[in-house]
C-alpha cells in the first residue's frame, strides 16, 4: 500500500505583528485528504487563496489560544465559507470562550451563516484526545504562555498491512479472511487451513506525526507529549540574545525549540512565530541548527511532506 498525503503548507510565520513578507500563524495539513486548518491569524484567508489551497475541503479548526496573531483571521473565513456556499458543518476546536467571541460577531453584524458551526472545547491542564476518525487521531497539548493555550498533536493511524497479492492468487480466502491478515492475524482458508500472516503479508509503511507547539516558554515536560514526532514546529520568537524577553514574554529562543526537538527525538524540527524585530531569518536556522541539524524554517508558501 502507497503512503497517503500527510503535507504542512506554511501560511503564516509571524509572531504578534505581520510585516512585508511575514503573516501571522496559521498552517495548513493534509492527512489522508482530510485537511485541518492550524490557526487563523489575520489575512489566512488570502494565503489560502494565494497559494491555492483547497478552501472548502477545510472541516477542521484549530485554534491554539485567544491571542489575536492566532485567530483574528477566522471571523472573516467564516463568512467567506457562507458566502462562497457553504453547507457542510465546520468544526472549531478551541478555548470556551471563543464560541463566545465567535458568536457576539455574529450576534451585532447580524450574520447567519448558512452551515452548521460545532465547537469542541480544549483545556490546558492535560493532553486530550479531541479527534478520532479511521485514519486520524489528534491530541491537545498543554503549553505555557501568558494564556491558556494549547499545541496540538497530528498522528497517523497504523496502516493495514501489505499483501503479497500474488501469494493471495493461489489461495481461496474470503473478504473476512483477507481483512484479518490486513490487521496482523493469522487466517483460515476455505479448506479450514491456517495461513500464517507472516507467510502472506509485509509490514506497513510507519505511521506519521505532527506536532504544532504554538506560543509557549520552554519546559521540558513537553517532550513526553511529542516524543519521537516526525515533524515538530515550535515557536522561536527571538534568538537567544533575547532569551530573557522570551521568559518574560513566555515565548522561546530558536536555541530553546532546538533544545526540545533534541529532547523530544524529533525527527525535524521547524522554526515560527518570529519576532517582527528580525528580518534576516538566517539568525535563527544558525542559532538551532548548531544544537539540531534537522531544522528548517517556516517560510509562507512551504511545503513539508512526511
């Protein structure tokens, strides 16, 4: 079996304030077709259209806190869905009290939309399953910054296992037989023989994961939340020149998110959220790579396929 798509399109890298050639966070991940939107800073929108992504295959919102860099851009992807026809339901996972936020704008523009809005409430205390679907699971991740936030973490199911097809040929199984050596178990063929999986099947590709580590100070309790993930992106607000504006601002320093990527196993890392401060972003991939080699930096427009 072939690896389905499990891509991360950067549509936003800066930290609180956008400049020229950065906006603010916002991502965009392809698992299996399924495509879940990371954040909503403001302009998303015109990213997605900008670097023609699917706008109506989006079902899935997550928010990773109520800081305006990460969701300002929402209200207006809402109501462009509603005007662009939308009618599937669309998912928001977040704090409480934006469905609060979302619906007073709703309330005093008097805006009805025309699909239904679902709201899955995230807390900060502990990592929770909040999505399940046959090929798809995502957890919410405790983070600290001034706020109740949230990191999310994307992970692939495993994948049925690969039968030798032509092995299958010379043997009279059924579908029920067939599905159980996809899962690992032996079979019994139509004459009652056993056909150990061993003999018949090959092992999977590995599943993958993500993990978005939204704004967040450095603690190293986290990498039990994401260990061994194949792509970390970690906020790296300033270098570490700055790192005591990043403790007082609850953020990180690109050395900071290198250290976690070599703490957690990570297999690469991705650097965001950068200060406006800093234009030449070279800086940053220095300070971290010079801990962790595998880095890279989140760049609008790229793409990181696993």
């Amino acid at each position: 079996m072939s690896k389905q798509a499990f891509e991360l399109l950067i549509l936003g890298s800066s930290a609180a304030t956008p400049t020229a050639n950065r906006n603010p966070t916002a991502q965009l991940l392809n698992i299996a077709e399924r495509f879940f939107l990371i954040d909503c800073g403001e302009g998303t929108q015109m990213q997605i259209r900008k670097y023609k992504a699917r706008f109506q295959s989006i079902n899935h919102i997550f928010i990773s806190h109520l800081h305006g860099d990460h969701f300002y851009g929402l209200p207006g992807l809402l109501a462009s869905m509603h005007l662009l026809g939308r009618i599937n339901e669309l998912v928001i996972y977040g704090p409480k009290e934006l469905e609060e936020i979302i619906h007073l704008i709703h309330k005093h523009s008097d805006t009805y939309l025309n699909y239904p809005l679902k709201f899955v409430y995230t807390q900060s205390t502990s990592k929770q399953l909040i999505y399940e679907d046959e090929k798809v699971e995502v957890f919410s991740l405790p983070l600290k910054h001034r706020i109740a936030t949230t990191g999310y973490l994307f992970r692939e199911k495993p994948l049925p296992r690969n039968i030798d097809k032509y092995k299958l040929e010379k043997l009279n199984v059924s579908f029920a037989e067939i599905h159980k050596l996809k899962i690992g178990m032996d079979a019994i063929d139509n004459f009652g023989n056993t056909i150990k999986n061993s003999d018949l099947t090959m092992e999977p590709p590995a599943s993958r994961s993500y993990a978005f580590c939204s704004d967040t100070k450095f603690f190293e309790e986290l990498a039990n939340d994401i260990k061994g993930v194949d792509l970390l992106y970690h906020e790296s607000t300033f270098l570490d020149e700055k790192k005591d504006r990043a403790k007082q601002t609850f953020h990180s320093t690109a050395k900071q998110a290198a250290e976690m990527a070599a703490l957690s196993k990570a297999k690469k890392l991705i650097l965001g959220h950068f200060s406006a401060r800093y234009g030449n972003l070279e800086e940053f991939l220095i300070e971290a790579q010079s801990i962790y080699p595998h880095t890279e930096l989140a760049v609008e427009g790229l793409v990181f396929s696993i």
